[in-house]
C-alpha cells in the first residue's frame, strides 16, 4: 500500500474507534444508535447531491451490504450492552481481518503471501489474549469483565464486519465512485435503526435525543468518515490489509476505553495489543 493509503486508513481507525466510543457513551443504546444512523443518513445525502450514482454492476452488492450494516450496529449494540467497552471493541474488531482473509481468497482470488499468513496468526494470538485477560478478570472480580452472551455478540460482530468488508470491496470496485457508493450505502443503512426507534417509541423518542443528540450526530459524522476512507482505500488495495490496517483502531479503542470509562488497561492488554500491531505491521509487509 502507498503512504496515503496507509495514513487514509490509519484516520477512518482513529474516527472509527472515536464514534464508537461516543455511541458507548450513551447509556440508552437505542438513543445513541438512532443517531449515529441518522447523521449517517443525512450526510449520505447530502454527499449524494454531489456524488454521481454508482454504476448498475454495484448496487446488489451496495443493498446486501446495507442489510449487513444494519445487522453489524445491532450485534454491536448488544456487544456495548453486555460487556465493556475496552474488551468488546477488540474483539468485535479484532475478528475481522481474519474472516475477511479467507473470504477475500476465496471469493476475489487474493491470496495471502507468507508474510501476511504470519500476521493473521499474531493478530490472532493478540486476540486471543484480549479475550482471555477478560474472561480471567471476569472470574476475580464479578462484573468486571465479559460474559459469554457478551464474548458471542462480539465475536458474531466481527463476522458480520467482515462480511460486509468483502462485499464492499466487490461493490465499491464494481461502482466507478467510491463518493457515491458511501452516499447511497450510508442512507439505506442509516435508516433502519431510526425507523425502528421511532415506531416503538413514538412522540417520547425527539425528548430522549434532544439531550444527547450532539454527541450522537457528530458520531454519524465521524462513521460516514470513517468507512468512506477505507472504502476509498479498498480500490487501491487488497481487501485483507486494508481490512488488517483498520483495525490499528483496536489499540485506540482499548486506550479510549481506559482515558474516559476508566476500564482496566494492564500489561496484559498491552502485550495483547503489541501482538495486533505486529500482525498488522506483518500483513502490509506482504502487500
């Protein structure tokens, strides 16, 4: 990957793991999902003012990947509602780059060099370290760490994402503009949580969001940011690094979580967390 790819990619992890943290922030999760997709569907539109409509090959894959989007927030919803922040995110994250290796080989025919099968087993073991240390803390300190609904919410995130990722990078490729192929994805996916909130909530649903609606729109923003830049990065780059790459947003989500939720950070985390960042540095020696 070039130098603008990997700084393209590097921001859309550190916008990622900051909207997600503002969404974590919001004790009602409805609330906060509400928002971000509804910010995300109104920056969707008014980017599609300006972005020409994606090419006709694009736009199956374009509403699947809605459908999975939708899928994606309310697994991630319930991972936030289960269990810590600073343990949920690197899991849900952290299983991506490994699904999304194999799909990419197997449905796009971008197969995996030694170097980078070597970073997918070190990302891995950073994985499995973060996982355990919580479920270790779990049973010393009841309440502390993870439950098992909570380690398989996050888990069936991180495949949903990858899933996702793979039929973006196909979509996106097929769309002739990565401007209008984000526009139009964040307005159907962006949607769908709103829809929801306000039918089971009604006329109580504008006095809930008025508090934390700021915080909520400006999290909309940042997600439409985010996933545009590695959109726009997976038409000059193989799927599985670029998806490796994203996931640096683990480590900010970890240290996030410890600043301002005041979670346990730790040495084991850290070695888990170096482990990540060596699989991923791995995986773009390869590309």
């Amino acid at each position: 990957m070039t130098p603008l790819v990997v700084a393209a990619v590097l921001l859309a992890a550190l916008a990622h793991a900051t909207w997600s943290a503002l969404a974590h922030g919001i004790r009602d999760q409805l609330l906060a999902f509400t928002l971000v997709g509804g910010g995300g569907a109104v920056c969707g539109a008014l980017l599609a003012c300006f972005a020409p409509l994606p090419a006709a090959e694009a736009w199956p894959p374009l509403l699947i990947s809605a459908v999975l989007h939708v899928v994606y927030m309310t697994l991630l919803m319930r991972s936030f509602q289960l269990g810590e922040f600073g343990q949920m995110y690197p899991i849900a994250r952290g299983t991506s780059p490994l699904v999304v290796t194999v799909l990419s080989a197997v449905f796009l025919h971008e197969l995996p060099d030694a170097w980078q099968l070597t970073g997918v087993l070190l990302a891995s073991a950073g994985l499995l370290g973060v996982s355990l240390w919580g479920l270790r803390g779990r049973r010393a300190a009841p309440g502390a760490g993870a439950q098992g609904p909570a380690l398989v919410a996050a888990l069936c995130t991180g495949l949903a994402i990858a899933t996702y990722t793979t039929v973006d990078g196909v979509g996106v490729r097929a769309s002739g503009s990565a401007l209008g192929y984000i526009a139009w994805l964040m307005i159907f996916e962006g949607l769908a949580i709103p829809a929801y909130a306000f039918a089971t909530r009604r006329r109580r649903l504008v006095e809930q969001l008025r508090p934390v609606a700021a915080r909520g729109l400006l999290g909309g923003a940042l997600s439409v940011a985010a996933y545009g830049l590695v959109l726009w990065a997976q038409t000059r780059a193989p799927l599985a690094p670029v998806a490796a790459l994203r996931e640096s947003s683990i480590i900010a989500g970890a240290a996030i979580g410890a600043l301002f939720f005041k979670e346990r950070f730790g040495w084991p985390r850290t070695a888990a967390s170096v482990l990540m960042v060596g699989g991923i540095a791995l995986m773009l020696h390869g590309s």
